[in-house]
C-alpha cells in the first residue's frame, strides 16, 4: 500500500507499482546524502540483480559499490542525458524507475484535518533530474516505508515546444458565452478547474488543462481524475503529486516569491506563485514560447457577500505568508488552524468559503460548475490576482512577446485589449 497519505480514505486510488523481481535497477544517492539507506535497500535485492548507481562523481563510494555483486557505477553530469549504455539496459523490458533511497517528510493537508501526505517541493530538483535522465517515476524508498510518484511529463518536456505560435488561456467567466468558442478547436488552449463542462457544448477539448487550488485539489480531486480527458496534458503543483491519480500529468515546482512581492518565470524550473490559476497558466504559456498569449474569459469580475477579514487584515495575512510560507512550523500551524476553523464554526456560505448563494451575479461560464451551490471555492483575491497580471505584463514587455486580453467587458486591465472576432478575420470563418 502507498505510504504518501496515512489517512487510507484520501489516498489515490492507484496503488505504487509492486516489488518487481527485475533483474535491472537504478538507484541514486543525491549529493550529501548518507548510504546508509542505499545499504539498507540494497540487503533487500537477490543477489541475481543489476544495480546500476547513477552519481554525479560527488558521492562515489566504493564501500557501497562492493555491497552488492551486481554493482555497477555511472557518473553522470547533472543535466546529460542519459548515457547509452543505460538507455540499452532501460530497453531490456525492466521497469523505468528511478530509485532514491531518501526518508520523505510527511506534511498536512491544508484543509483536510488529521491527513498528510509526503513533502515533495524540496525533492523538485530530483524528480526534473530523473525525468531529464529519461525514467518515468521515481521510488523513494526508505525503511520498508515508499512514495512512488509517476513523472509522464516535467515541464522541461514543454519548454519552447510551441515558440512563436499563439494560444490562449481560458478563464471560466461568463463572457464565454459571449464568444464563440468553436473558433478555438484548432488552436493551442491552456484551460483549468472545471472547464471540461463546456466541451460538449463547443466540441472539443482544451489542449492542455491546469489546477492550483489546494482547496479544489484536497476536495475535488476524483472530479477531475474522473472527467479530464486521459490524453490530456495535466499542470498541478508538485506539492499534490502524491494525490492527484492523472495520466499525463505534468507536476510543476509552483515557488513562492520572497525577495519581491511578484515574480513571473518563462523557465522550466519553476513558476512563481499567484492569486489564480490563470496566473501559473500565463507562465506555462510563456514557458512553452507562446507568442502570443491571448485572455479569454477572464473576467475578473466577482459581486460576492460575506468577503470574511477586512482588507487591511488581509494584507497583514499576506506579509506574514509572504515571510513564513514553506517553513514547516507555519505549514503546521497553517493546518492545525483551518482545520479548526473546518470543524468548529466552518459552514457552507460562511466567509472563509463562497458558494452561489453568495454571489449576485453569474460567476461563470455555467451554472453547472458550482453545481446549484454545492461546490465551495476560496474567496476570489481580484486586487492581488491584478497585481500578478500588472507583473506578467511588465515582464511580455520586458522579453518582447505579448500577452493581450480578448476578454468581453473584462475588468481586468493589465493587458492590451483585442477584440476576439477580429483575431479571426483571415480564417474563412
């Protein structure tokens, strides 16, 4: 059984891969780290087995090298790909699995009391390094404990694939009723959350799809495991590999900025961390080299009751986040206080959580998405979400790409309006 999530009722419904009795391994020990566990992993394998030990030259150990008979030593260079004699040995018919023999911290949910699940964010660096390496998951194996996590995509994958040509991300506003949407069928689309309901209607598919929302992920997860078309390509924070079960998912190192207020990234490294979904969307987009990076649907209109803290709370709350965010003592305490909140005076409508019965007005594209009210979402941060687009913008001008907003009666105003008609006036349409 997986070991991400102690709580059985929240973990994903696929299980890590069995032990597999192959002949071939593949281990990594990262820079630093002690072999005690790759001792201790190792007394586990029959002594018919390959191990191939990836290391790259700063952790050779010839103890370690003599523990098994099958050992075999690969220096590799961060960054190379891997070397022929590897790639032949992964074509053999083994399993393409990365071995790392690190204990993972397990962290809580943020809104599911009493849950955790393992701590992935600072193991980033390893998961892009084994992907680069050409394996397609990772174990992490330490003391009879292990988190598997499948690695289809990093998004180095997607790094320039689509330079020059232009897409659109697609919000869930209201004004996507104003368009018409089939226009999209043969462009390049960024959608995200519950965008899905809208395909029957427009006949096809968004090409890739999106979630941030720790709220909607924690809650929602087996809605868009379930209704997400397989094949599509799936960005998430990496925080959320252990419970999100998708095919072709693409975990994302989603950073909070700290030397600054607002930071946007067009590398694969990482995104930096904003207010919406649409905002880790821009820089995926900006990654892929889109050009240009057209808004539709982003409204950024909402006329909700019940807004919860005062807006001068709010941003202390953000300083202090902005300092803290990350530090294991505030996460704890971050958790331990929403679920308090969650189990002691949390209701549905409340402040803290917005359904319909809150809002005065259409809130998106359809009225299935909130599902007559039974779906709760965060409250909406539109001042802040602004001041992300305001540095989305600063930096198109900056790398000389564009990003335009085609948006209807949008009340978003950081980008270059066009009409959305007219960026089909050559189409025959």
């Amino acid at each position: 059984m997986r070991q991400d999530c102690v709580n059985e009722t929240t973990a994903p419904k696929s299980a890590a891969p069995a032990p597999i009795p192959a002949r071939t391994h593949f281990v990594y020990l990262p820079p630093g780290d002690d072999p005690y566990l790759l001792h201790c992993w190792l007394g586990g394998l029959s002594a018919a087995a390959t191990v191939w030990h990836l290391s790259d030259g700063e952790n050779a150990t010839p103890a370690v090298e003599c523990a098994h008979p099958g050992y075999r030593f690969v220096t590799l260079t961060p960054g190379e790909t891997m070397p022929p004699a590897i790639r032949e040995a992964q074509a053999g018919g083994e399993e393409n699995i990365l071995v790392v023999p690190r204990a993972l911290d397990q962290v809580p949910m943020r809104y599911r009391g009493g849950t955790l699940m393992s701590d992935l964010p600072p193991h980033y660096e390893i998961l892009r390094q084994a992907w680069v390496w050409g394996f397609r998951g990772v174990r992490f194996v330490a003391h009879h404990q292990e988190a598997y996590i499948a690695l289809p995509f990093v998004l180095d994958h997607f790094h320039n694939l689509h330079r020059g040509q232009r897409c659109f991300v697609v919000g869930n506003g209201p004004s996507l009723g104003q368009i018409d949407m089939t226009r999209l069928r043969d462009e390049i689309t960024l959608g995200s959350n519950r965008c899905f309901l809208g395909y029957p209607s427009w006949g096809f598919p968004f090409t890739y799809w999106g979630v941030y929302d720790k709220f909607q992920i924690e809650t929602y997860h087996d809605v868009y495991e379930a209704q997400v078309p397989t094949d599509t390509p799936k960005f998430y924070p990496v925080e959320y590999a252990p419970v999100l079960n998708f095919a072709q998912g693409c975990p994302v190192n989603c950073v909070w900025p700290r030397a600054s207020a607002r930071a946007f990234s067009s590398e694969p490294a990482q995104t930096f961390v904003g207010y919406t979904v649409t905002y880790m969307l821009l820089q995926i987009a900006a990654a892929m080299g889109c050009d240009p990076i057209i808004l539709v649907g982003v409204d950024h209109r909402y006329t909700l009751d019940g807004r919860g803290y005062s807006r001068a709370f709010r941003t202390l709350r953000r300083g202090i986040t902005r300092r803290l965010r990350g530090g294991r003592i505030y996460e704890t305490a971050l958790a331990t206080h929403r679920t308090w909140k969650k189990t002691g005076r949390l209701q549905p409508g409340s402040p803290q959580l917005w359904s319909t019965q809150n809002a005065s007005s259409p809130t998106h594209f359809s009225a299935q998405y909130t599902d007559q009210g039974k779906n709760q979402f965060l409250p909406p941060e539109p001042e802040e979400a602004a001041r992300d687009f305001d540095c989305a913008q600063a930096w198109a001008r900056e790398s000389g790409r564009q990003i335009l907003n085609a948006t209807p009666n949008s009340a978003l105003n950081s980008f270059p309006r066009v009409d959305f008609g007219d960026l089909f006036l050559n189409d025959g349409k």
